[in-house]
C-alpha cells in the first residue's frame, strides 16, 4: 500500500529536496516490474482456475484462498503498472493527479482486501475446529458468505476517505503520487494492518491448539478400538476351536477396514482419503480356514457418510491448514516492514527516512502477491499437479 511514489535528491546538508524533474530512467525496476506483473497474473490465474476446474480443490478454504488470489489479481492489473511506471521514471510521478487518487485508493483498498482475506480465512478455520458439527464443508453456507462479503465491504470503507478526496489538498506537488494526510496513513494502517494482524494470529493459535486435542482424541480412540476389536475376534475365534486341538500358531485376525486404514494413517502418517485402505494383515493359516468357517462375522455398524464427514476434520482441510501459516507467514514477514516505516513516516515529520528503504518495503509488499501461489505449489499436492498439468498443456501448445 504504497503512500509515496517520488524520489529525493539531497543538497549539502543532508536534508531532502524534492526533485523536480526526473533524474533519469530506472531499466532495472521496469524489468523488474514487468516479470513480476507476469508472475503474479500468472500464478493467481492458476489458482483461480484450479479450484474451480478441479473437484479435490473444490473446499470451503480454498474458496477463501480464491478471493485472496482476486485482491492479487486486481493489484497486479490497477496498481502495478501505474506504480512501475513511476519507479521508472525515477520516483517522479508525471500523470495526472486524478489517475494518482485512483492509484491510492485501489493501493489501499486491495492491500487492505488482502488482509482480511487472510483474516476471514483464520476465523473460517478456528470455527471448522472448534465446532465441527456445526461446519458445512460441502458447500459456501451463509457465515461464509457474510465473511467473504465484509472483507471486501471492510477494504472498501477503508480506501473510502480517498475515494472521497482526503487526499485532493491544495498545493500538492504534482511530481508525488501519496497519501497526502499523515492522520489517515496512521487511521489506514492501524485498520489494514496492526489491528486485523494479532487478532488472526490468536485465531491461528487456537486453532491448532484444538487441532492438536483433537489428533490426540481420534488416537485415543483408535488404540480403544483396536483392543476391543482384537478381544472380540480373539474370543470368537478360541470359541470355534476344538477343546482338544492344538493351536498351529497366533491367529492375525483382520480388523475391520475403517480401523485398519485409521491405524496405517496413524502408523505412517497418511491422509485421509475417500477411499479405505486395504488392511495388511497376512491371510489365514490353512489350518484354520475351515475351522474358523462357522464364526460369525463381526460387523461395525458406520455413521451415514455424510454425518462422518461432518463430525471430524479430514485430510485436505489438514493439508489446507498446513498451508495457510506460512501463507500468512510470508505475508507478515513482506508486509510488515512497511506498514512500520510509513507509520513511522507519519507519526514523525522531522524523522529521515531514505527513500531507498520506501521504495525496497514497497516492492517487496508487492512480491508477497506472487509469492502465495509458489506456496500453495510446494505444500498442495492438488495445486501442484493442476499447475504442472496446465504448464505442460501451455507449453506444448
């Protein structure tokens, strides 16, 4: 959310001077600016078309991760060219002051719908852990709606002052494209940033704090049931034994198949899928074939597929989970730098603060925007092989 596009020339005594004109042309940015536009459009395409070409991706979350990928997208197409432009220009903003207050306002607006996507996805994640049975993972239900909805109802009231003309004062200086009024940086950053932040990472928190109880319940559980399954199909089969027969050896009983592939996953680590492991326990010794013939089965009578579902946290939600901090990682770690310095900026007039070190928080504040798909391909099984699918149809083509 960049609040200066200009740059400096200093006089002798080391206090800055606005230039007036630019002091030349910087390739380096307009290459940079370029490749990094490309990446972005990219990269938030793919995202956007894999959740909805892809049934797998097709989550409550990834819907999140969509809008997020559109605050992106939007960015990518409305502020930076405009903001490359002016970097290569040499800081000078040269356009007009009308096209400036559009800039600001979409800086702000879409940095802002950024935030909060990753704050409304926080608060979508501490429910679908907190309340299980009350969360709708097939489908987009009405709180999520209202969450995606106030994120960018939020980002709008936010960039409305601009929008608005807070920052159409007399007196500008044409050749600076910012934000004119140091009370709504504070008021902007405050609202985009140091307020939206803590309260998301409490949510994280919590919400792996109840990850992590109820991992520990489903093994618990699952021990339980494997000693009571054993005892039974023990006792089932000494009960068809002959009283004078000798036994060849342990009988490895089979557990039932939903136990069986709780217990590889719990064992190896796997995630749940949709459909049941194969159990891997060796076959009966002939010896016991046709004696054991005559127990009766043991059935376990299952839930309805749906009410399962519904009562536990499966496997591509905990994959999402594992994403999703350090998406708001990479996040906090671009765009904090910034939101420090222009605060800094603004809450102290007599402070120096180098341009230089403007510009380089600012790009980098725009490269988080390409980063969260290159994130979602190393950790996203499902994201990685949309992606690599499409690349190769892109460049066959």
């Amino acid at each position: 959310m960049s609040d200066n596009f200009t740059d400096f020339e200093f006089n002798s005594t080391t206090q800055p001077v606005a230039a007036a004109v630019a002091p030349g042309y910087n390739f380096p940015a307009l290459i940079f600016g370029i490749l990094l536009i490309i990446v972005i459009i990219g990269g938030n395409v793919l995202v956007c078309l894999s959740v909805y070409m892809e049934k797998a991706l097709k989550t409550t979350t990834n819907y999140f991760i969509v809008s997020l990928a559109v605050a992106d997208l939007l960015l990518a197409v409305l502020v930076l060219p405009l903001f490359v432009f002016a970097e290569f220009q040499g800081g000078v903003w040269s356009l007009n002051m009308m096209l400036c207050d559009g800039l600001m306002s979409m800086d702000v607006m879409l940095c802002t719908a950024s935030i909060f996507n990753l704050c409304a996805i926080s608060v979508d994640r501490f429910i679908a852990v907190s309340i299980p049975l009350n969360y709708n993972r097939k489908h987009v239900d009405q709180r999520q709606i209202i969450l995606l909805s106030g994120t960018w109802l939020i980002a709008l009231a936010v960039a409305s002052p601009v929008m608005l003309g807070i920052n159409n004062i007399p007196h500008r200086d044409p050749t600076e494209c910012k934000l004119e009024d140091d009370n709504y940086v504070i008021y902007s950053s405050v609202c985009s940033f140091f307020i939206p932040c803590p309260i998301m990472l409490l949510l994280y928190f919590g919400m792996f704090q109840g990850l992590k109880r109820w991992e520990e319940a489903r093994k618990a559980k699952l021990r339980n049931s494997i000693q009571t399954c054993r005892k039974l199909q023990h006792a089932a089969a000494a009960a068809a034994m002959p009283t004078s027969g000798t036994i060849p050896g342990p009988l490895p009983m089979p557990l039932p198949r939903i136990i069986e592939r709780d217990l590889a996953q719990a064992r190896l680590g796997l995630e749940d899928t949709d459909d049941y492991l194969q159990p891997d326990c060796p076959p009966f010794p002939s010896a016991y074939r046709e004696r054991i013939s005559s127990v009766p089965s043991i059935s376990y009578q299952q839930r309805p597929p749906q009410k399962r579902k519904r009562a536990k946290i499966n496997g591509r939600e905990r994959k999402a989970m594992r994403v999703l901090p350090v998406v708001v990682g990479c996040f906090l770690f671009c765009w904090t730098p910034f939101f420090v310095v222009h605060t800094t900026r603004a809450l102290c007039a007599t402070c120096y603060i180098p341009q230089a070190l403007i510009s380089t928080v600012t790009w980098l504040g725009y490269v988080n925007s390409a980063l969260n798909p290159i994130i979602y391909t190393v950790f996203n099984t499902e994201f990685r092989k949309f992606f690599k699918k499409s690349l190769h149809s892109f460049s066959c083509c």
